[in-house]
C-alpha cells in the first residue's frame, strides 16, 4: 500500500470516527434530556407533601388505618362524637369547595326553598365551575341549592350568598356559624371555596360542620342527591322553559358505595383534592375529611370508611369533636398526651405537633425528579459504545488489509 493510499485511509478512518463520535455525543444528549424529560413528567404535578404522621390507639385486634397519599384526614363516630383516628386533622388547609357544606349550612335556615331569586352578573361572573346562571333568569332557592351541592356551581354559591343579604352578610355569618360549632380554625373569604390568602380549614372543623348540616334535613337530603334538574335560560314569551340534568361528584355517592349518606368534594390547585361526607352502617354514622390529595376521593373515601366500619369498638378514641359553643382544643386531644396512641410516621414525614397554628403553605412544592428509574439507560449506553468501538476498530483493520 503507497503512502497516498494509506494517508486517504487513514483520512477516512478519521472521518468515519468523527462521525461514530457524533453520532455518540448527540445520543448522550437525546438520552439525558429525554430521561430529564421523562422524570419531570412522571412528578408533574407533584405529589402532596407526606405531612404528620397517622394516629390511632389500637385495641386488640384492631388494624392500622389505611395509608391514604393525603396531608390530612380524620374519621369520627357521628353519634359518639369520638375520634377513631387522624392524620394532620388540626393543620390549617385550603379546603376549596367543600366550603360550600358551611354555606349550605349557614343559609338553609334563614332562606325559603321555594322563594326565587333573580340571577345577576356577579353570579354569571363567578370564577370556576358552574351551574349555568344567567343574568336577568328566575330560579328557585332550592335550584341554587341543587346547583351548589351537586355539580358544585361558583355561581350558585354567589347567588345564595346574594339571596341570603349579600356576601358581605353571608360570609360574615359562615364565619360566626364556624365559630359556634366549635371549628374554631376555619376562616371564609368567599362563599365558593375559590382559593385566597387565609381561606383555611381543617379536618376536624370539616367533620365537625358537616356533622351539624346532617341535623338539618334538607341539607342531608341535598348531599344524598345524586342527580336533579336545572333551569336552562329563559325562553321566549309563549315558549316553555328547558331544563337540563346536573348530577353529584360525590363518586361514593354516584357509584353506591354501601351506606353512602352524601358528601362534599373540592378541588384547586392549591387545596389539591378535598372531601367530607359520611356513610352509615348498622346503626353507626362515620364522619370522614380528607385535605389534600391527588388520590381518587372515592377510593381513599371507600378505604377510610372501609377502615373505619371494620374497626368500630377496636379502638380507643383520640378524643371528641367539639359541640357547639366549646372550642375545639377544650375536647379533641389528638396528639396531645400520646399515651395509647400509635403514630404511623413515614421516613421523611412531616412531624409538626397538629396543634401546630400555622397555615401550611397552599402550593405544593415540587419533587426534585430521581433518576434511580435510570439506570437501564447506562447500561444500554456503554454496551452502545462497546459495540460500537468494535465494529470501528473492525472496520480499520479491514481498510488496512484492503490498502495492503
């Protein structure tokens, strides 16, 4: 082989390198970022931060309450007023819709069901969901009841809180409602539940309101409402008008979970999702909330109750809701002796007493993404590599031999 001939074989050996080098430095690249990327969408949204540990005081036989991907949560005995057991049920939350379980609460008393109320564009206007209301349309009290309970209407809330005096009114007396039963860490700056700065909540207060609305028929007649009908828009004169079918979010409800009285779901970005309803069950009535959450409600409301149901008698309550008039710290000691009581803490959990006063942080902070789901891709890429180098270092030599 002439030197010409070798030096243009040695030329293409470096060329066919340079690009065996590129191609490999692009497929690093592609595999990096398409890992990163994969990992971020596999945290996107993040997950509810772990919060406090799980409390209960087993008796014989009992069985640890289910672990529900929840910041907090409690289940109670209606009648009793007894705590079975809680996670975090005194850390102030953003509770989105299941506000409206206080406003249906505060204004069924003070409003006639079959009185009517003119729509406005302050309800029309309302943020988030709604129920259809239209400015200048006539609708019953108990449509705007429907459309608040059921498919959760911003704008029913609005119109009911208009019906009952004003929002002003209405919002002020949701807070004294709060207050006198006992749920002392609730605080409401809207009749919705839409997210704002100090518009908190707790499990205990959710339970121990919805408890009082279920003394209230009309109000257990509206959580255990699966579907109803809803004014369309006003017809033209001479013309009937249309209605159209609004059904209940509540899944527990919709799907007949067994004992299923009703309940309340929500969902912001900031509360995640929300939930309070009860079940029953021979002769007992179980209270549940549960506080931020990506979970299914159904499913983590199924496995509380489920839990709850099984283990009645099986445990040593943590303490009592509060009755109206007493502040809820006077009888609910979650956490507070610890004698008795089992705390189911996560590695990494949040281990804040739930006495704690501090409003937690509405946003969820994100998950830094892991990459221990990646290790396949560097096994994948170094036998690229060596396959690679092989094959090169095979070419070459062929190239020599051909050159010869």
């Amino acid at each position: 082989m002439n030197s010409d001939n070798l030096d243009r074989y040695r030329s293409g050996w470096v060329s066919v390198s340079a690009r065996i080098l590129a191609a490999l430095l692009i497929a690093i690249v592609a595999l990096v970022a398409g890992g990163s990327m994969a990992a971020a969408k596999k945290n996107d949204p993040p997950k509810p931060p772990p919060g406090p540990p799980v409390e209960f005081s087993p008796l014989a036989g009992a069985t640890p309450p289910p672990e529900l991907d929840a910041y907090a949560w409690i289940i109670a005995d209606a009648q009793s007023g007894e705590i079975l057991a809680a996670k975090g049920s005194r850390h102030r939350l953003p509770q989105a819709s299941t506000t409206k379980a206080l406003t249906a609460l505060t204004v069924i008393p003070h409003l006639d069901p079959n009185s009517t109320y003119v729509g406005r564009k302050q309800d029309a206007n309302a943020d988030g969901s709604q129920v259809g209301i239209q400015p200048g349309a006539s609708y019953t009290v108990m449509d705007l009841l429907h459309g608040l309970m059921l498919p959760s209407g911003n704008d029913a809330a609005s119109a009911l809180a208009n019906a009952n005096g004003g929002w002003d009114k209405t919002i002020a007396e949701m807070n004294a409602e709060a207050a006198k039963l006992g749920a002392n860490d609730t605080v409401v700056h809207n009749p919705s539940g839409l997210d704002s700065p100090g518009h908190v909540s707790t499990a205990l207060d959710e339970v121990t309101i919805f408890r009082a609305g279920l003394e209230l028929p009309l109000f257990r007649q509206l959580v255990g409402t699966r579907t109803a009908k809803f004014p369309g828009e006003m017809p033209p004169p001479g013309k009937k008008r249309e209605s159209f079918e609004i059904a209940n979010q509540d899944r527990l409800l919709m799907k007949g979970y067994p004992g299923i009285i009703g309940g309340k779901t929500g969902y912001t970005t900031n509360a995640g999702r929300t939930f309070v309803g009860a079940a029953d069950r021979n002769g007992h009535t179980l209270l549940i909330s549960i506080l931020r959450t990506e979970q299914h409600l159904d499913e983590a409301g199924a496995k509380l109750l489920d839990w709850g149901f099984t283990n009645l008698g099986r445990v040593n309550p943590l303490g009592n809701l509060p009755q109206p008039g007493q502040r809820a710290d006077e009888t609910a000691r979650v956490a507070s002796s610890g004698q008795g009581t089992t705390s189911v803490n996560p590695a990494g959990s949040d281990t804040a007493s739930p006495s704690d006063p501090q409003i937690l942080a509405a946003s969820v902070t994100s998950q830094t993404p892991s990459t221990s789901d990646l290790p396949w891709l560097m096994y994948a890429l170094v036998g690229f590599l060596t396959v690679l180098i092989v094959a090169s270092v095979i070419r070459a030599r062929v190239l020599i031999k051909r050159g010869k």
